[in-house]
C-alpha cells in the first residue's frame, strides 16, 4: 500500500493531524462534479488513469475506488476531516446513486437482455412491441423463413466432382488422390449450406413449443433475436437468429 492510501484520497497526515493534499483535492472534486453530469464510475477511472493521477504508488484507479470516494462523508468535514466536498453536491450524489440503485433491481433479466440487443436504452414501448412480435410468432411459427439471398455460382464443386469422375475412370485407381479429393468435395458441400437455413428450422421447433406470454422472456429473446431496431416513427423490428426481420406491419 502506498504511503497516502492509509487515509481517503485527497487527504494527507502532516504533523499529527489530517489535511488536504493540493494535488488530489480537484480531482475529488472533479469525481463528484462527472458523476453529477451523468458520467459512469468507469467512465470517470478511465478518465483519471489516462490523465495519470495514481490512486496509490501502486494501484490505478478503477470503478470501485470511484465508487468509494462518492460514498465517503469524510468529504464533507467529519472525524477530524477538512471539508472538501459541500452537502449540496454530496446530497445530489446520493440521490442519484439511490435512483440508479432502484433502477438496477427492478429490471429482469429480460429487459437486460432486450437492451443488450437494442444497444440503447429500451422503452416500454419497445417491450411491449416486441413481446407482441414473439407472441404471433409463437401462434403462427410458419411464419419464420429464411430470407432469400443472392446465390452466386460457383463452380467449384462442380470442377471437383468432375475431378473425382476422371480419377475414377483411370485403373488403376489412385486411392490416395481420390480420398483426398472426396474430402475436397465434402468441404466444399459443407460451406455451400446455408446456415441459416439451420436457424430457422431451430426457431420453428421453438416457437412450435411456446405459447403466448404476458411478460418477456429472457431466454427466448438470447436463443432468436440477434437485434431490435426502431426507425424515426417508433416502429419496432427485430432481426432473427436467421437473418429474417420481423415487425408489426406484415404480422397482421
């Protein structure tokens, strides 16, 4: 442990009693006035070890250091403490900290999943909307297709299959070239298929299974929707596992 750090950042002992270093003292500050502004713990440690400003002699700041000094009341001027921080800006802190608190309990696992494929924060109406679209796939399952795609030709098999029949017409047979050839043509039968075709036979048997719900479903979001978008109007889609978009307008 460095010589500071048996005290709070931004204090020092001098001569027996407790005092404000010069050199931290803003950058606590500046901790609180980011956090206030709406910047994330890791936000702000990301910020103070790019600027270099050592936590300890030797430890670097991360989000749980961040996360002490906003709880610390020793900022205020208590226990000995000169006061560095004002009550307003304290009392702002953990107001926000006790909303997000909140926040962070009372969403499910669902909603954490739906805004991991959202990539923004999610509405209700975003869930809403998407819980409609699972629930008319899961009455009408058929409806997942795999969406058409430009086929383009290759000749590749074909010159290899061609390859296999002139290796076989030749006696003796070379057994050697013409395994390795087979296994040329299997790899190459391999990488014509369409995985998303698999995708969506997985997706049918799913929703074959499932019935309609009154609340999302984490689950059933991670194993079918690679993302949900809106546009401009707050119309909803989500992209399946298969590359297929879904939304209210053609599920009538």
């Amino acid at each position: 442990m460095g010589k500071y750090r048996k005290l709070p950042f931004g204090y020092e002992m001098r001569m027996g009693n407790i005092v404000v270093r010069p050199d931290e003292k803003p950058w606590v500050e500046y901790i609180f006035r980011q956090y206030i502004t709406g910047a994330s713990l890791k936000e702000i440690s990301d910020r103070l070890r790019e600027d270099g400003t050592p936590f300890d002699a030797d430890k670097q700041w991360n989000k749980n250091m961040v996360s002490r000094i906003l709880a610390d009341e020793r900022y205020l001027g208590t226990d000995r403490f000169p006061q560095i921080i004002e009550q307003d800006m304290f009392r702002r802190v953990i107001d926000i900290r006790c909303v997000k608190s909140i926040d962070a309990i009372q969403k499910t696992e669902a909603q954490k999943m739906l805004r991991r494929k959202c990539g923004f924060p999610i509405t209700p109406h975003i869930e809403r909307e998407v819980l409609y679209l699972l629930n008319r796939l899961a009455k009408e399952p058929e409806r997942i297709q795999t969406p058409e795609r430009i086929k383009i030709k290759d000749n590749r098999l074909a010159e290899l299959k061609s390859d296999m029949e002139a290796l076989l017409m030749q006696m003796p047979v070379d057994e050697e070239s013409a395994m390795e050839k087979l296994n040329q043509i299997a790899v190459a039968m391999y990488s014509a298929v369409d995985p998303r075709e698999y995708e969506t036979y997985r997706m049918r048997s799913v929703f074959q299974a499932e019935h309609p719900r009154s609340e999302l479903d984490a689950n059933l979001i991670a194993m079918n929707i690679d993302a949900v978008k809106t546009d401009s109007d707050g119309n909803v889609q989500i992209i399946l596992k298969n590359g297929q978009v879904i939304e209210r307008g053609e599920l009538r």
